[in-house]
C-alpha cells in the first residue's frame, strides 16, 4: 500500500445544539479530517481532537503541526505493508494518539477496502448492528434536562448520560431517578472532582447507576483506585486510557471496572483492540465514546463497537443529534431497540460528501 499524498482539512460545523460539560460549552465544531490517496484511491480519516486543551492537551492546532511535521513525512511516498508498518513509522514520536489515530483509522479503511470487506468484519466484528446511547450535556435548569431526556427516550435511545461537576450532581441525578426510575442511566464527570469528593460521590450509589465515568483527573490512576474501593457505582475511565499501557495499570490497579475506548483518543484500531483485549482476559466490559464526530469518525466508531467485549451502548447516536446534515452518505439513523446499523459497503462503508466537506472547509493542505 503506497500512500502518494495526504489532505489535510479543517472544517467549521455547526451543532445543533450546544453541549456543556465540566470543561465549558461547545457550539461550533471544527473537525480535523485526513484523506490519504493509497494506490489511486480516497481514504478518509477524522481526528478527535478539540478546539482547546481541555479534554486532552491534543487540540486542533498541535495534531495539524504534529500530522504535517511529523507523521505525514514518516510515511509519504511510502510502501506500508500493514498496522505494524505504520505504527513503526510513528513510534519515534510521543504521545499525541489523537493526531495518529486519524491516519491509523484511515489506513485500516484501505485495508478493508483492499481485502473487499466491511470495517467492521474487517476488524473481527460480530454484530449487524450496535446498541447506542446518547450523551446529555449541562443544562440551565433541572427541568430543561428532564424535559430533555424525555424528548431523547422518546427517540428510541436506550441509554442515558448526563455531565456532572461539582454543584450538578448528587440533586440533579436524585431528580432524574424521581422521573425516570427504569432508565438506564450514567453519568460522566469528565475530570471535575478530586478524592476530598469520595464522601460526597458517594451518595451517588443510591441511584443504581450503570457507571460513573472519569470522576478524577486524567493521570490519576491511584487515587481512582481508592475512590472505587469507597463506591458501588463502576467507576469508568476516558480520559485516564490513552492506550493499552494504562488500561492494563488500571486494571491491575483497580482504577475501575469498565472503560471507554474512543479509536480517535489512543491512537486508532490496533490499540483499540489491545485495551478490548486486556479489559475481556479481565472480564471489564468495554464501551465506544463519542467526540461529536462526523459521520466519518462516527463509522470508525460503529465498525470498532462491532467487537465482542462492547457490551454496553456506546455514544454513537444517530447524525441528527449533532448536525442538520452530516458529511456522509447515508447518514446515521436511529434503529429499532436503540441501535445502528453497521455499514456493509466495502472499507469505511459510508460515502464521502466532497462537495460538502468543500464548502465547510476552512483550511487545506496537500501534502506530498
Ligand atoms: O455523542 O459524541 C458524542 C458526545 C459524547 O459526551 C460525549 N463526549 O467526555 O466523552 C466525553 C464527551 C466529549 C465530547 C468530550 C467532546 C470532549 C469533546
């Protein structure tokens, strides 16, 4: 497989609605797309990062410098015979999982394409479609969220996540569980509270929640380890896991009973399949996140929650809960049961609309 040129591309897109978290409210989304030409042919790939550091210290601007710099010259020109290939060519450089992960996820697209299968049967999957959930963010008022996940279980989606931080929880969770007793429910914190909390999360577990992810800081696996042993409730981690190395530690550690592997956060496919692996020898179910992707990231998402440990649903809801039209064809679409179906076209398995991406994009370089 000889990788001739890669496109790199910004595109500004308009969510729907705005989503609040613990780290500040998002209305516009830029998605860092790459399209890698293999033997003549378009292969794209999305990458995950956020317009700031907050999530994680990738953002736009670093995974472009680190892509253009770095990752697009150790392979342009290239014969890359497979993953292992190019997870060599991308060894010398630390960290920045978010900006390999789009050409990783790219590539293995070709791949699939080449071998004439679907990603997902590509990737050893074992299911037509995928349980989804939907993820809810901060909202004014309690009766807004309510009102909202109302509106979200009317829609079909089987399985509810709220953002938490410190002044929106143990009230806000008790509410919901007042209105909705059956619903299976989670909530996320992404990073807001520190161990001096555990007392206070702790009144979570009245609730029979499903799993409470990412409560404490990314790197810190060993106070997670201390608050698990004080909680019911699963701890979940995201942020924490940026590849296998700290899947297994959290493991070891118990840092947590399930994880949520996002393809676009450590890196892409093969590393997504260690963590699976670790979490299953394990027996931790695993989950597929989301990061507002486009139908793009989204089918990388789909194809990987195909795998046999995704038990629980996943954030991988439908395209029209982010965009008024998404960049693929066909788009996304809600299911009976709270699914997705998975695509069965060839490789990526869902058309780019080039003409869209073109009028939404507002960068561009071709590299060769
Ligand atoms: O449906 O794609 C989605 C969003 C799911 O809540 C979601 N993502 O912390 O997991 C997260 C959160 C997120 C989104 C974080 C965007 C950072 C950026």
């Amino acid at each position: 497989m000889k990788i001739q040129a890669v496109e790199l591309r910004v595109l500004k897109m308009r969510l729907l609605q705005p989503f609040r978290t613990s780290f500040g409210v998002q209305q516009d989304r830029y998605p860092l797309l790459v399209r890698l030409e293999i033997d003549g042919r378009s292969q794209w790939g999305e990458c995950v990062a956020g317009e700031g550091p907050w999530y994680s210290y990738e953002t736009v601007e670093t995974a472009w410098q680190i892509l253009k710099g770095y990752l697009v010259p150790a392979i342009i020109g290239r014969e890359v015979a497979d993953v292992d290939a190019l997870e060599t060519l991308f060894a010398p450089v630390r960290g920045h999982h978010m900006a390999k992960a789009c050409i990783e996820m790219a590539f293995t697209g070709a791949l699939a394409e080449h071998a004439r299968k679907p990603l997902a049967t590509f990737l050893g999957g074992v299911r037509d479609r995928v349980e989804t959930g939907v993820s809810i963010g901060i909202q004014a008022t309690v009766d807004e969220l309510l009102d909202n996940i109302g509106a979200q279980l009317a829609q079909g989606y089987r399985r509810i996540k709220v953002k938490i931080e410190p002044g929106w929880d143990v009230t806000t969770i008790a509410a919901i569980r007042q209105r909705y007793p059956e619903i299976t429910l989670m909530a996320d914190a992404n990073c807001a509270y520190t161990l001096d909390d555990a007392a206070h999360l702790a009144q979570l577990d009245q609730f029979g929640l499903l799993m409470l992810e990412q409560p404490l800081t990314a790197g810190d696996l060993v106070d997670h380890a201390a608050l698990q042993r004080q909680l019911r409730t699963p701890i979940c981690l995201d942020e924490s896991i940026e590849s296998a190395r700290e899947a297994r530690q959290a493991l070891e550690l118990g840092s947590c009973r399930v994880i949520n592997i996002k393809p676009g956060r450590v890196g892409g496919f093969a590393e997504s399949r260690r963590i699976h692996d670790l979490a299953s020898k394990a027996s931790a179910p695993v989950w597929c996140g989301g990061m507002l992707e486009t139908g793009i990231g989204r089918a990388c998402n789909v194809a990987l929650a195909t795998l046999p440990n995704f038990r629980l649903p996943g954030d991988i809801s439908a395209s029209d809960r982010y965009w008024a039209e998404d960049i693929v064809e066909p788009p996304f679409v809600l299911q009976r049961g709270g699914t997705i179906a998975v695509p069965t076209r060839w490789g990526l398995g869902v058309r780019v609309k080039v003409d869209l991406v073109e009028r939404l994009t507002v960068r561009r370089e071709l590299l060769r």
